[in-house]
C-alpha cells in the first residue's frame, strides 16, 4: 500500500514536472525575440527540473540518492539563473538594435561610433 | 499488475516525452536565429537530460547514476559560461578593430 502511495505521489510530481517543461518549450517557439524566449525557457526550467527531482526523490531507493537529487536542485537553482544572467547580456552586447527594440535611452558606454 | 511494472511504465512514459521535447528544443538551435538563441536551446537540452539521467538511474534502480547527473549538471553550466564569454569577447574584440580603423582611415 505504502509503495502505491509513494508511486501516485512521484507520478503527479512528474506529470506537474514535464507539463512545465512542455509549458518551456511551446513558450521558446511562441515568441518572438530571444529575450522573451529566454524567459519562458529559464522560468520552465527551472520549475520543470524542481518538480520533476522532487517526485524522482520520494521513489529513491536509499537516503543517498535522495540527498543527491536535492543537491542536484541546489546546483541547478544556482547554477540556472547566472547562466540566464549571462546568457541575456551576451544579447544585449551583441545586438546593436537591441535599443530600437526596446525604446531606451542609448547608454553612453555602449555608444558604437557611426 | 505490481507496483514496479507501474513505475516502469511511467518511468518510460517520462523519457519519451522527454525525447520528443529534446528534438523540439534541437530543432530550435538549428534554426534560431541569433546565437543567444541557440545558447538558450542548448541549456534547456542540459537541463532536459539531467532528468533523464535521474529517471534512468531510478529505472535501473542504480543510485550511483545519480552522480553522473550532478556531474553533467557541472559542465553544462561551464559550457554556457565559456561559450558567451567567448562570444562576448570575440564581437569585442572586433568592434575595437573595426573602430581602430575608422580611427586611422
């Protein structure tokens, strides 16, 4: 009985998991410039992978696997926010439109002679 | 029907649908069109393979499997740092050469 409990409670946690996931993707082809598709995909992920860990963590077999999914969570929480910071300056470098798109105000320092 | 046939069958539920998302997100680094685009696509394929590796360690019933995921965790995120810092560095790099010679022209 306990061994259902625990499989109908890791399978909503996958089926929340991947639904997010899925939610990732179609947003990463809905929209229309990369920043907005950053977004969606950051957000997605991050959820997506918390969700999905959780249910994997209440099936594991021992302790230390269970310990090792959530510090697989702890990494990726770090990890996935410095990789979306870096990720949306690499584009706002690179992108010499980028403050027609937007509406600012051009910055001084970022100025390309003409 | 016990209980392993059903976390089996949910466990190969879960990496099929994982397949088809990683095919899409491929699809879109194909075909993006700015290179931070493709950069996105290929973090979310390590983000999507991380919870393979994890629902195939438990599908094996091998923890150890669960470190090689921590691992790919690791160099995915290295991957996305040194790719936009050299990216970021090249486009630079250029800009300050293409100013230097307009500067001398």
């Amino acid at each position: 009985m306990l061994d259902w409990i625990r499989f109908i409670i890791t399978a909503l946690f996958l089926i929340g998991g991947l639904s997010m996931l899925v939610t990732a993707v179609i947003g990463v082809y809905k929209f229309d410039y990369v920043l907005n598709r950053m977004h969606a995909a950051g957000m997605g992920d991050t959820l997506g992978l918390l969700f999905c860990l959780i249910g994997l963590t209440v099936s594991a077999p021992d302790i230390w696997t269970a310990l090792k999914l959530l510090l697989i969570i702890c990494l990726l929480w770090v990890a996935s926010p410095v990789s979306s910071h870096l990720i949306a300056r690499l584009e706002v470098t690179t992108n010499p439109d980028w403050y027609q798109l937007t509406g600012a105000e051009k910055d001084e320092d970022q100025e390309v002679e003409a | 029907m016990s209980v392993w046939d059903a976390y089996s069958a949910l466990y190969i539920a879960v990496l099929c649908v994982q397949t088809v998302l990683i095919i899409a997100c491929f699809i879109r680094a194909v075909k993006g069109p700015s290179i931070a685009d493709r950069i996105v696509s290929i973090n979310m394929i390590g983000t999507q393979i991380i919870i393979m590796i994890c629902v195939v360690a438990l599908m094996l019933g091998q923890g150890y499997l669960t470190d090689v995921s921590l691992i790919y965790a690791m160099i995915s995120f290295l991957a996305v740092v040194v790719l936009c810092k050299v990216y970021m560095g090249v486009y630079l790099e250029r800009r300050a050469q293409q100013e230097e010679a307009q500067r001398h022209a």
